[in-house]
C-alpha cells in the first residue's frame, strides 16, 4: 500500500484529453399539467427533458416502466420563429443567424404549413410546404471554410436534411450576402432548391438550441387549436405528438452528467510493482478519490481506468516512444 501512495504522490503529469456532457434521465409518475411538471423538475432536477439524437430516444424507451405518454420539455411558443438546420452556435457570428434574403412578400404561410424555404435561381428565397420536392444544397464545413454542394435528386425537405447531414455537414446555412451569391452560382438556372431554414416555433424548456424531433406521423397537428405541449410514447414507440398543456400526464426530468477523460504520467517508486495489477489499480483509485475529497471536490464523482486496445491501462513511456519510432520508419519505407 505504502509503494501505491508514493506512486500516486509523485503523478507528474496529468492533462485532459476529451470531455463530454449527456443527459441522466428521472421519470416521475405523479400526473401533473406541463406547468407543474416543468416546475417540479427546476426544483429537484434541471428541468424537463431535452431529448438530443436517437440514442438517447432508446435509453428512455428502455427506462419507461409503463406505455403512458410522458410529458418532454418541448413547447410551442413563437408562431413565427425561423432556424437553420445547423444548430452548432460556434458556426455563426453575431448576427449572423438573423440573414434573410426573402422574395418580396415573403414568407407568407404560417397558417398552410408552408414552414421550409427554398431558393431560386436569382438567389431569392421561398417559403415551401416541407413535403414539397426539390433539389437541394448541402454545406461541407472545414473549420471556417465552407463549400456549398448542389444535389439534383428531388427529395422532401426532411428527407434532404437526412441526406445533407449523412453525405456532408447539413443542409446548406448562409450567413451573410456573400454566401447567398455561393449558393445561388451553384443552383441551375430555373431551379429551385432547399436550404436549411426552417420555421420551427417548438423550443426547449431549458433553452437549449437542439434542432432534434422524432414527430409521429401527421405530428404536430394542433387539434382544436391549443395543443403547445408535446408528450413522447416511451412505453412504444418513442415518437413524439402535440397535446394541450393543460392535460394531467408523467414525465421525464434530467440532469447533466459531465465525464472527462484524463492522462495521467506516474514515477513508479517500486520497479517490482505491477501497475495493470487490479488490486493496485483499485487502490491508486482509493487514493485519488481521496485527494479528490481533499481539494474540495464534491458530488458523485465516479473513477475508472480506461484500458488501451491490447486491455492494459499503463505503459511505459520508453514503450511507447519505441512504438512510435518503428510506425515513422515503417512510413517512410513506404
């Protein structure tokens, strides 16, 4: 024990390699209205759920204990609010979110489901109905360069959004008047083509800005005209309807789980030790728990050991110079 202490307090070196943030799900079963239900989740949790890609659909469908619809954290609350498919903020500076470049008189459908916008071949924007069918233009993103792509297959604008984020970056944003003239020189004269606006009134509870749905089909339908709330069908399918606000129903709240993946170098006191032993493993982990606790971290702090491809989580570092080295002879031999 007293040789894993030394090792421990004399790690020379540790830096963060990778970190990432998900969501750890609560399902409450009480019945409450949405009001209700998004207050109870500030209070004990960090709000209602805010549901990001697929994975983390099936990891509610797996938790749902019942086949009740649950309440998410998605609500409608600007008729009138236009967004790009591309929801990372780092790609767009200050304003830039808000270019538009309509057709006179444009947009001019809230009410008709004409909610995704088209551009024609004098660089003019349209709003569409998104079940009509057009060419597309999808964006390839590289840093602060982007290339606009034309596509000449006529698709929905879903299923464009699908193929643009699967073949390349996501249907085409244009920021500024610069951009609109790149998109307009790669659309064919008497064409039209989707881009990556897209009306879309439903925000998070949270705030945040995932551009995520999983609508049933014929979903949002706003029957009788007050249906702002939407409910997820955990216990089947997944997906997702509009419902009124004020109906009694379970829900799901979260809060954030951060996970860091750190590299740590440690001196070996003892050249005897074995450090991918479980037993010593366990206790360097005892020990920095330990001094986790002593420099004031709090929570539900959780240590692992990542293991490497050949299932070892040490290696020397002469090891691994050597490795490196016969990899740039084996390079250059080529």
């Amino acid at each position: 024990m007293d040789a894993v202490l030394l090792l421990i307090m004399a790690a020379s070196g540790l830096s963060a390699v990778s970190s990432q943030v998900r969501h750890q799900y609560h399902f409450v079963y009480d019945l409450r209205n949405m009001t209700e239900a998004q207050k109870y989740c500030r209070e004990r949790y960090t709000d209602l759920a805010t549901i990001d890609n697929m994975e983390e659909v099936k990891i509610l469908k797996d938790m749902a204990a019942t086949s009740q619809f649950f309440w998410i954290g998605l609500c409608d609350d600007d008729r009138k609010s236009w967004k790009w498919s591309l929801s990372d903020t780092s790609f767009y500076r200050y304003g830039e979110t808000e270019f538009r470049k309509w057709m006179p008189g444009q947009p001019a459908h809230y009410d008709h489901g004409q909610h995704c916008t088209g551009v024609n071949d004098d660089g003019l924007w349209n709003d569409h109905s998104c079940k009509a069918r057009y060419k597309s233009v999808c964006m390839d993103v590289r840093g602060l360069n982007v290339k606009f792509v034309y596509i000449a297959t006529d698709m929905t604008w879903t299923e464009a959004q699908s193929y643009c984020r699967k073949h390349h970056t996501d249907l085409a944003s244009v920021r500024n008047a610069a951009e609109n003239q790149k998109v307009d020189d790669v659309i064919p004269a008497e064409q039209s083509a989707w881009i990556g606006l897209f009306r879309d009134s439903w925000k998070w509870s949270d705030g945040s800005f995932s551009s995520f749905r999983y609508w049933a089909p014929g979903e949002p339908n706003n029957v009788g005209g007050n249906q702002a709330c939407v409910v997820a069908g955990l216990g089947g399918d997944g997906k997702w309807s509009d419902d009124s606000c004020d109906n009694k129903k379970p829900f799901v709240c979260y809060t954030t789980i951060s996970k860091h993946i750190i590299k740590v170098r440690l001196v070996r006191e003892d050249s005897s030790l074995d450090l991918n032993d479980p037993a010593v493993m366990e206790q360097m982990l005892k020990e920095v728990q330990q001094r986790l606790e002593d420099q004031g971290v709090k929570g539900d702090v959780k240590l692992s050991w990542r293991k490497q491809a050949d299932g070892k989580v040490f290696h020397k570092e002469e090891e691994e110079e050597t490795k490196k080295k016969k990899t740039r002879r084996k390079r250059d031999e080529f």
